[in-house]
C-alpha cells in the first residue's frame, strides 16, 4: 500500500528554489564581468584543453561588451545570494537539518559505494535515511563553495579595505582566480545534480517541489495474502 | 455517516473530508496544488527581470540598479578608512612596460610650456599652477597593484604629492562660510575629454596622489604628462590623465564612465 511520507520541510525547498535564478543571475552577470578580461585555460604543454572562454561561446550567449551591465547585476545580486545562502545555513542549524546534510564517519565509504552503484559497476546503493554519503558530501561541499564565493568575491570587491583577507587568498589576482573556478564548480555541480535528479525519477523531483514523496508502506497488513516462504 | 452521527471521535469537517480521499487522490491533489503554486512563483523571477530591464535607465543602467549601487557605496562609506591602505610592493617589482588602456581626454596635442592646473572654488579666485609649483611639496613614491575595471592589474611604480598635502598648502576643498570640507573633487582634461567625480575622502586617502613621474622619469603622453591622478582605493577608471582642471562641490561632479553605466564610487 502506498503512503505519502513527509521529505523537504517548505523552508528548505524556498531556499533551493529562490537560488536557482539568483545563482543563474550571478554566474550570467560574472561572465559577462569575466569577459572584460578572460586569460585563463586549462592546458598541458602547449596545448590548450579548455579555453575559457572561445569567442563563439561569448557570441552565442550574447556576452560581449557588457561589462557595465554585469557589474551593476552582480553588485546588487551578491546580497540576494549572501541573504538566502545565510538563512538556509542558519535555518538547518537552528531546525536540525544539519543533521542530514553534514557528511558523517559512513558518509565517504558509502559515497563510493553510491558511486560504484550509479555507474554500474555494484548492484545495490546502501541504504539512506535522506540523503546518501555522495549526496551529504556534495550538498556541504556546495555550502562551502558558496562562502568561498562570498569570501573571495570580498577580497576582489574591495581589495584595499579588506587587503588583509585578499592577502590570506593569494593576493587579487589569485582570489579573481579563485572566483571563477568556484563558478566552474557550480556549473559542474549543476550538470551532475540534473543528470542524478532525471535518474532518481519522479517522486525525487516531486518531493522538492511538493515536499512528499510516496513509499510502499510496509507497517500495514497488505490485503493481498502474503507470497508463501520459499 | 455525518461527524454528528460518529459518536466515537470528533474531528473536524476538513479533515473527515480528507479521510475520505484514497492515498492516491490525495497524491494526486497536493502534487497538482504544489505544481500549481510552483508554475505561480516561477513567474516571480521573470516578472522581477521584466521589471528591472524595462525601467527608466540612469546613467546607462536601469534606475533601480543605480540606486542600489548607491546603497552600496554608502555600506562602503562604513568601513572606509584612510588607515587602510592598498599593499605596496618593492621597487624591482614594478612592471617596466607600463599598460595603456585609453585616449579619451588625451585626443588632442598639449603644449607642456603652456600648461597650467587650474584649480577653482567657489568664493575664491582661480589658481593657475606650473608643475614646479607642485614640485615645491614633499614628494610621495608608491609601488602598488594598479586595477583596471576591466579585472586586469599590474604592479606600477608612481611618484608626485599626496593629494592631501596639495589641498593643505592651498587651502583648498573646504566651504567659504563653515570651512567643512566638500563632499567630492572633481578633475577634467584640459580639452574635457575625460572627467572623473571622486568622494573627499578617497581623494584624501593618503595614497591618492597628483603624479608626475613613472618608473621614475617625468610622465609621458600615454600615461597622462604632465600630471596624473592616481588613486589606489579606485579602478583604474578614476585615475585622471593628463589634470587640466581640479574643482570642489558638494553634488556629484559628472564623471565618464559613471554615464556609460559603471558604478559611480567604484571604490576598492
């Protein structure tokens, strides 16, 4: 028989989901930032793997020459982005969400069973209460990634007033560095989240909206009689 | 059977009403609600970006956003301090082949015999002075990682008088009747090519200085001869070439890049 068994308190799935267009809102304004002055790429030797960024790219998203524009979005979404990264930390510790979202001492082994598992090379994914081990990790990981965000987004803002936190991240030029590469881990994360959510299915996906999700409920006497033993 | 005719429990009408739902109907009903209500919210963020990209623009930028990097700068002016300075970093340091990054203001030849700074306040005759009018103040060196808004910074090497000391010895940048200071300074080449608005105290700041070497030698064209402003608490943006007029005034001087859409105080 089925039940609706209660998953993602509202406040969790507020803060989620007002961070997807203020993120967006941030990573968009930061390239058209980046674009004013872009060096950096991935290369070994010579040879350039990832060039960050081609000028297609830049094109094809319409992100050239708008540097003025991304400043002024930037600087006005960062308190957005600082405001509802804060409440969400604030709301988990103060409500116990902590709990579930804090990588503990299973929380690394069972993150490489449920790798092994999503790839297809073990059969069964360990058991969860609400979020497995690879979830805890990436879902603090990602928590963390957002106060590097705001720490070395500080220390490029204003590198004179706070020269002594520029200073402690490798100087402005590696905290600019720093700031991107943040950035490339939330796009990374995003991807990763998408695919893992289109294959954890439907109740998953519905459970962040609507914040139940449905499961057999295995405490009432099924009407059916019950298979024989083997 | 009514709740009236239930004699063991009373509950409320609403929740006897549910009761009477299957699991599935009421799966069915809160997912149907919630996506309703989630469709409803998303249009939320397309209505707030609808809004801010159709307002009136000021300076090049949508109003809304202009008044909040106002609000900006005024959380800035909170932790400003003329204590806090830019790093400074060893003379060998210093790049040698110094970057240029714009013309404006720059686009027209300047007799360097004829120059002059005119520097003008309100309620007292204009000053007309020669660089070696300048020279006559102690001379400041700095070494410090010049940042361009564009995101690029280069260590450079700048010598001339603190701003500061200018204003001193000329009595300058304080209102006839109070004596309290101005709120901001503003600067322009002498054709007006180019003009830059900065806030007292950052003019203040003991690195900002009225530039006349670089690496050492006498400035050259590219790099603002015969004085310069530089300004390490700004983007490069604010550190004016080529100073033909200084002036004092309580409302915003007008400033270039601030009408081309950039923030007004750009201050680092």
């Amino acid at each position: 028989m089925k039940k609706l068994v209660y998953k993602h308190p509202p406040a969790i799935r507020w803060f989620h989901w007002i961070n997807v267009p203020i993120l967006f809102v941030m990573i968009w304004s930061g390239t058209l930032i980046y674009w004013a002055y872009d060096p950096y790429k991935i290369q070994i030797g010579d040879t350039v793997l990832i060039q960050f960024f081609p000028d297609s790219f830049y094109q094809f998203f319409r992100l050239r020459r708008r540097l003025a524009e991304g400043m002024a979005w930037h600087f006005v979404f960062m308190w957005l982005f600082m405001l509802n990264g804060l409440l969400y930390v604030l709301y988990t510790l103060i409500f116990g969400e902590w709990r579930y979202l804090v990588p503990n001492r299973h929380s690394f082994r069972e993150a490489w069973q449920v790798t092994l598992h999503d790839l297809g090379l073990r059969k069964t994914a360990p058991p969860q209460v609400k979020y497995n081990g690879a979830q805890r990790i990436a879902y603090s990981a990602v928590i963390l990634m957002g106060f590097g965000s705001l720490l070395t987004g500080l220390a490029i803002y204003k590198p004179t007033q706070f020269a002594g936190l520029t200073g402690l991240l490798g100087g402005y030029e590696t905290a600019r560095l720093e700031h991107f590469i943040l950035t490339v881990g939330y796009v990374l994360f995003f991807f990763v989240h998408i695919a893992q959510v289109i294959r954890a299915g439907w109740n998953n996906f519905r459970g962040m909206v609507a914040g139940f999700e449905v499961q057999e409920d295995r405490s009432v006497v099924s009407p059916q009689p019950a298979d024989p033993q083997p | 059977m009514t709740p009236e005719e239930n004699t063991g429990e009373r509950l409320p009408e609403r929740k006897t009403h549910r009761e009477e739902l299957t699991t599935d109907q009421q799966i069915r009903r809160r997912t149907l609600k919630a996506f309703a209500w989630f469709g409803l919210a998303a249009l939320v963020p397309a209505g707030i970006w609808k809004w801010i990209t159709t307002r009136p623009r000021a300076g090049g930028i949508p109003a809304p956003f202009r008044k909040a990097l106002q609000a900006n700068e005024a959380v800035a002016g909170s932790y400003f301090s003329p204590t806090h300075l830019a790093p400074t970093f060893p003379k060998e340091r210093a790049a040698r082949k110094v970057r240029v990054n714009g013309w404006d203001g720059l686009k027209t030849a300047l007799d360097p015999e004829a120059w002059r700074l005119q520097v003008e306040q309100p309620g007292k005759p204009a000053l007309q002075l020669t660089l070696d009018d300048l020279k006559t103040l102690p001379k400041q060196e700095i070494i410090f990682q010049f940042k361009c808004i564009e995101g690029w910074s280069q260590i450079q090497h700048w010598g001339g008088v603190r701003f500061a000391d200018f204003v001193e010895k000329y009595d300058l940048g304080r209102r006839p009747g109070s004596g309290e200071r101005f709120g901001y300074v503003g600067m322009k080449t002498p054709d007006g090519g180019y003009y830059v608005g900065i806030d007292m105290p950052s003019a203040l700041h003991p690195q900002t200085l009225l530039a006349y070497e670089m690496n050492g030698e006498p400035l050259t064209v590219p790099h603002g001869a015969p004085l310069r402003l530089i300004i390490p608490v700004k983007y490069g943006v604010k550190n004016l070439k080529r100073i033909g007029h200084i002036w004092f005034s309580d409302d915003r001087p007008r400033d270039f890049w601030a009408e081309r859409g950039y923030d007004y105080h750009v201050g680092l």
